[in-house]
C-alpha cells in the first residue's frame, strides 16, 4: 500500500501487531472486515473436549462460520483444530445454537439478528458451516494444506491481515489464501435436526388485508381467509380443524389467536359461528366483496375465496398488533409455527397457559 504525497508514492511502513487477541477483539467488533456482514453468536466456545473456538459467526441465511486465530501454532496443529472444530459444530441443533448466542449477546439472539440482516432467523441454522483460519501472515506450508482440503471440497479459507502504519493512523489490509467460490463442490447441507420442531398445535395465518378481505370482518365474525389463486388459498385448505392459529397481518403484526371449528369452505358456502349458531358468512353486513372478480363476471375457477371459522381465544384490531423484532413471518399463507421466540412472546402477550392445548 502507497501513499501519494503530491506526485510521489511512499510506500506505508509494514508495522507489528500488538497481539492476534488485538485481531480477535477488531474482528467481534466489526466481522464484516471479513468482506460480508457476519454476527458474531461466541466467543471463546467451549467444546465439550475442553477447546475453546476463538470465534463463532454466522452469516444471513443462518449459517455458521468458525474463525481460529493461528496465533503461534504449526500449520498441522491449526487446521487440525479448525477441523475438530467443524465436526462440532455441523452437529449442534438449533437449540444449541441458540443458547450459545444468547450466553454472548447481551439481548436475545432473534432481536440482534433482525437488527444486524434486516430479517428474522431463517428456518434452518447450521445448515452449512465455513472454517476461516484467521492469521497475520500465512506461511507456505498452511497454504499447500489448505489449498489440499479446499480440492477436496472441505469448506476451509484462510485469510491475512497486514498491519499498517502512517504517522499517526493505523491501517488492516485484508487478503483471502483463495476465493470464497467452491470449485470443486462443497461441504453438504445438513439440515437434518436444524429445524425447530413442532408441538403439533400451533400454526400462523398471514391475513392479507386488501381490496378483497378485511381484517375488520374476521375479527367480528371469526374466521381466516385467502383467494384469488390457488397458490394463495392452498396452504389455508391444509389447515385441520382443532389447529390452534395466530394470525400476523404483514406490516402490523400478531393481532389474534384462535381455535379452526372446520375446514376452509368456499366463502359463498362458508359458515361462520355467533354464540351458539351457524350462519352463512356471505348474508353477513361484510366492509369486503370476498370476491376476486366483478359482478357479472364469470369467474376463473381458481380466485375462489375460502374462508375457515375460528373461534377467537384473544383478538385485537390491526393497530393494536403485536410484533417484537425479530419475531417470525413468513409470506406463505398458512404453515406450522416452530420459532420457539416467536411462541414465548405470543403465549406471553395474548396470555396464554403454555400447558394448555386446543
């Protein structure tokens, strides 16, 4: 690296380091030097054969990143650790995960998420896991070691910081052993005990208010609905009868929790519980059409609304919906609810018995 002092470069000064633990401290405060945006969930891991894993990251579609400063080992000793490290960690489940980014972070670990990548935790974490040797300077034998896994598709990297000096101002200069881009394949996606598993009794519904539904009528009358295509209203027609459903309307959130008293019907045949009676939702005084095309229209046969009746435990308007950062959404109409953050804050907000089941 060059300085130009008018028309002359002068080269800057190669300096020294502190300590790699200075390196480790730059880095868990800013990871994206790295070159992409990273969280840090740990620091200093303890594995259970008493190693302790200087850095753990992950990136925005919840995948892992083990960062191991080489400090003053061999080359054989570093990317022996890094690897023992690797097969820890493609086998922690989602639980584990989290509970290790919650005993680092000073809130909960889906709030810092969404915070740092705009989004809540995907579905998976730990699907894929990257092993970064972190160095100030790399020597020939780690390359030709690295470079030897990386043919084989092992999803290993090494990267080096060069410290800089000018007078007063301190410079890190960033260089990759090899692109991050797998040649030759990489390392497999175990998704298997990655997902947060399901109590079997709870779903979330996205009501999506518009021209065609409100969210007004659903509230009154209790029932969810979706149309206008079959890919939206499909998801809904899956949803059994006794499923206990919270319902997030997108840019508001969380505004009710209920039991479905039946299946999706379509909304010319649907039936909808008052009290102690049935009737028919269409005779009802409904703010919305429920209909996807004009009067006298012959409609396609997939914009069909189908409604299913719910009988509301606790609801509330749209502007009282609840929503914490990094919650759980999802632009699917109907699904199982597993985000253990998502149900806490529900069961909690809507004062829920967490024994209790529909």
């Amino acid at each position: 690296m060059w300085r130009i002092d008018g028309d002359s470069p002068r080269r800057l000064l190669r300096g020294v380091l502190p300590s790699e633990a200075t390196l480790e401290d730059l880095l868990e405060q800013d990871p994206s030097i790295l070159g992409e945006l990273l969280l840090v969930i740990g620091r200093q891991v303890r594995t259970p054969y008493g190693k302790l894993i200087d850095l753990l990251a992950m990136d925005v579609e919840g995948n892992l990143r083990v960062l191991e400063l080489k400090r003053d080992r061999t080359p054989r000793e570093v990317v022996a650790q890094i690897l023992d490290y690797g097969s820890w960690v493609i086998g922690l489940d989602r639980d584990r995960i989290i509970k290790i980014a919650n005993d680092h972070l000073d809130v909960p670990f889906e709030e810092v998420f969404a915070q740092t990548f705009g989004d809540p935790p995907p579905e998976y974490l730990g699907s894929e896991v990257q092993l970064t040797i972190v160095a100030t300077e790399l020597d020939d034998s780690s390359e030709r070691i690295v470079g030897y896994l990386r043919d084989f598709g092992v999803p290993i990297n090494a990267v080096f910081f060069a410290y800089l000096e000018d007078d007063d101002r301190r410079y890190l200069a960033r260089s990759w052993l090899a692109s991050n881009v797998q040649t030759n394949g990489t390392a497999p996606a175990r998704k298997s005990g990655k997902k947060a598993e399901w109590n079997g009794q709870d779903w979330f519904v996205t009501f999506g208010e518009g021209p065609h539904r409100a969210w007004e009528d659903a509230h009154r009358y209790g029932f969810v609905s979706a149309g206008g295509g079959e890919r939206y209203s499909r998801s809904l027609r899956r949803l059994p009868e006794g499923a206990r459903i919270f319902v997030h309307i997108p840019k508001h959130g969380y505004v009710a929790v209920g039991e479905t008293l039946g299946e999706a019907k379509p909304f010319d045949e649907a039936l909808v519980q008052l009290e102690d009676d049935w009737v028919r939702l269409a005779e009802r005084d409904l703010v919305a059409p429920y209909r996807h095309h004009k009067p006298g229209e012959v409609p396609p046969e997939d914009d069909t609304e189908y409604i299913v009746p719910v009988r509301w435990i606790a609801s509330a308007p749209k502007n009282e919906a609840y929503w914490v950062t990094g919650m759980f959404a999802n632009q699917n109409i109907a699904g199982r609810l597993r985000d253990p953050f998502t149900l806490e804050r529900l069961t909690a907000h809507f004062e829920l018995d967490e024994e209790t089941t529909v």
